[in-house]
C-alpha cells in the first residue's frame, strides 16, 4: 500500500467529520477550515470516498457530509484505498516510464526484478495490515498514543 499526501489528507479529514459529526451532517468548508485543506482538494477526495461507501452526501441547506458506518467499523486502509490511485510501494509497475526493471518489457516478459523488489513489497504489505487493523475509532480515542511502541503487536493482538 502507498501512502501518499493525499491519503493522509483524507484521513484527517474523516477524523474531524466523526468526530464533529452528530446527527446532522458537517459542511466540506468546516472540514477544510480546520484542517487547512482546501475545498476543491477536498471535494475531489470526498467524491472518491462517497464512490468507496464511506460518506453520505446531503444536499441543500445545512447540507454536509456524515459517515455511512460506524467509525469502528472503517478501517483506516479502506479510507487510503478509497483514494490512492495505486497500492504499490514500489516504481515496480508495467507501463510506467519511471519502473524498475522487473516491470514487463515491451514485449510483456517479466524482466529480473530490482534488488529492492522484495523489500518494498514486504513493505507495503505491513502498511496494508497495520492500517486495515487500525480503525477510525481507534484514531479518534487516542488508542494509538496509549500504545507507543508496541502498536504494532498490541494491535495485531486485538486490543
């Protein structure tokens, strides 16, 4: 999985929709003046999320956004997943200009992959689990500050 700008962004921002939402849905401009991110940056991410199932759009007066589930039941991978364009961690992708060389060749055979392949691989699976157990609640109840440095085995073990 690839973390980038833009899925750190639309982390924040579901984290301050649940936890300023109540019954009534909360406008992008409220969401964008908190966390100094632009509306137009964040409409595009909302349309992405609202596709994925994660919000719900209520237009009109007093219009907004609220979360379509729970915020213990959105795993924060899903979020980043909702708006990265690609999960991989690597430049290691058919097609791209930038690709390592274990990207297919002009004749579509697999070449020997880059000596980093595998590490970056590995690594990008670790964010996926570590993010796919980790839920917006967790986030919004600071569970992950009590955890310091053992987050990682704590969370695998289902505290």
């Amino acid at each position: 999985m690839k973390l980038t700008t833009k899925g750190r962004y639309a982390v924040m921002a579901l984290a301050e929709l649940a936890a300023r939402q109540s019954a009534r849905p909360v406008p992008l401009a409220d969401i964008a003046e908190r966390q100094d991110i632009s509306l137009s940056y964040l409409e595009q991410l909302f349309a992405r999320m609202r596709r994925a199932g994660l919000v719900k759009s209520v237009r009109g007066p007093g219009g907004g956004y609220l979360l379509a589930r729970d915020h213990d039941a959105i795993p924060i991978a899903d979020i980043v997943r909702a708006v990265e364009e690609s999960g991989a961690s690597s430049r290691c992708a058919p097609g791209d200009p930038r690709s390592c060389r274990c990207a297919a060749n002009a004749s579509g055979a697999m070449a020997e992959p880059c000596v980093t392949h595998d590490l970056w691989r590995a690594l990008g699976e670790e964010v996926e689990a570590f993010l796919t157990r980790v839920s917006l609640d967790d986030v919004l109840s600071g569970a992950l500050a009590s955890r310091s440095d053992d987050a990682p085995d704590m969370l695998a073990a289902g505290e």
